[in-house]
C-alpha cells in the first residue's frame, strides 16, 4: 500500500459502524424485541436488513424500513428500537475489526482522532464502554445531538477543534458524499458495509492497513 499520504493530515475523523466495529447482529437482535412489542408489525428483522441501512441517519432509517406506518406509530418504533438498541449493546456491544487497538494507538500518536456518526445519542458513548477506546478520541459528534446531518457534524468537529487538515474515514457513499460537502478528503474502508467507486483518495481493506497508508 503507498505511503504517499504519510505526514500529510493533521488529523482523522471515522465513521463508526462498519468502519471501527460491527454492531449489526446484535441491532438486529434488538430491533426484533422492540417490533415483538407492538401488535402493527409482522416482520422479522435481520442482520441483512440492518446492515442496508447502516450509515442513514436514525429518521431515515426507520422511515425506509416502515414507509406504511404512520407517523405516531413509525415514531413509537423507532423510541423502542433505541432503546432495546442501547440496551443490548451495553451488554454484548458489536465486533471490533481486527487490530482496532493496536492500530488506534498507532494513530493517536501521529493524529488529532475523532468519532462523527449518524447514530442516535448514546451510541458512541457504548463503543467507548465497550471497546475501552475513548483515550484515543479528542471529541466526536452524532446525528442524535442536534440532528444534524453527517456533513454539518464534520464541519462541528473540523470547526470546533481547529484542525488544519483532516481527513474522514468511512465505508459508505454516504460518507463519501458528507466528507465531500464538508470539504474533507476520503478515505474508502471497503471491508465495510457499501461501496465507493472513485472520489476517494484511498482505500484500505483492513483497519489496519491504515498503519502503512498514514
């Protein structure tokens, strides 16, 4: 993998599902509980199903999965998906990538680190209690805090921590296209859960190979 990007960012900012861990089957197990309580829902929900969604914003999500509901019972879903989702997660978290620890370490002596997601509130906050990882992050921000979209969330963090020169870590078009409007090069994770064709200025099939690119 080229070197070529070596010394040139001050700063990272990641995307966390699909990127840092895999949370997917264990959302899936929660998002289950919350639809066995409600008596307007007869679906199963899947890892499959959860893993289509990953990366839209938290509204997004369960408008795409639930388009015929209606707006009070769409938003009882989604009030009980969070918080089944927290729950579960508290307890069995998701899978971190191989060498998420030692590559992290690495990083964080060469880097400013931060977290930006479109995750509800809360959820970082689960990765770091599960991981144990919130020594190496200098600040991170969620769609849940403000509602806001991924690209004004990078802009915050770009803003707020004065970085000169970043760049986002992510694995859908979605990041892309944040990255992209926020003014922040890309960097395709494509061990992830979408696809990036071109725009990106790397990519990297493993966490860790971002020890050799950066």
């Amino acid at each position: 993998m080229s070197a070529s990007l070596k010394n040139q960012f001050d700063s990272i900012i990641f995307d966390l599902d699909g990127t840092l861990w895999d949370s997917t089957n264990n959302v899936a197990l929660a998002w289950q509980a919350a639809l066995n309580e409600v008596d307007y829902i007869d679906e199963l929900m899947t890892q499959e199903k959860v893993r289509s969604i990953t990366g839209m914003t938290y509204d997004s999500i369960f408008d795409k999965l639930f388009p015929n509901l209606n707006v009070t019972q769409r938003a009882e879903v989604q009030s009980l998906c969070g918080k089944h989702e927290l729950e579960i997660l508290h307890t069995r978290g998701g899978e971190l990538y191989p060498a998420l620890d030692e590559t992290l370490s690495y990083l964080a002596g060469r880097h400013k680190l931060f977290i930006v997601s479109n995750c509800q509130s809360g959820y970082i906050e689960v990765f770091f209690k599960i991981s144990q990882m919130e020594h190496y992050f200098m600040g991170h921000q969620c769609y849940g805090t403000k509602g806001n979209p991924k690209a004004e969330n990078i802009k915050d963090i770009v803003n707020d921590h004065n970085l000169k020169s970043p760049v986002y870590i992510g694995d859908t078009m979605g990041d892309y296209d944040s990255a992209t409007k926020a003014g922040v090069p890309f960097i395709f994770a494509d061990y992830g859960f979408g696809k990036v064709e071109n725009g990106q200025i790397a990519t990297i099939s493993s966490f860790a190979g971002l020890t050799q690119l950066l």
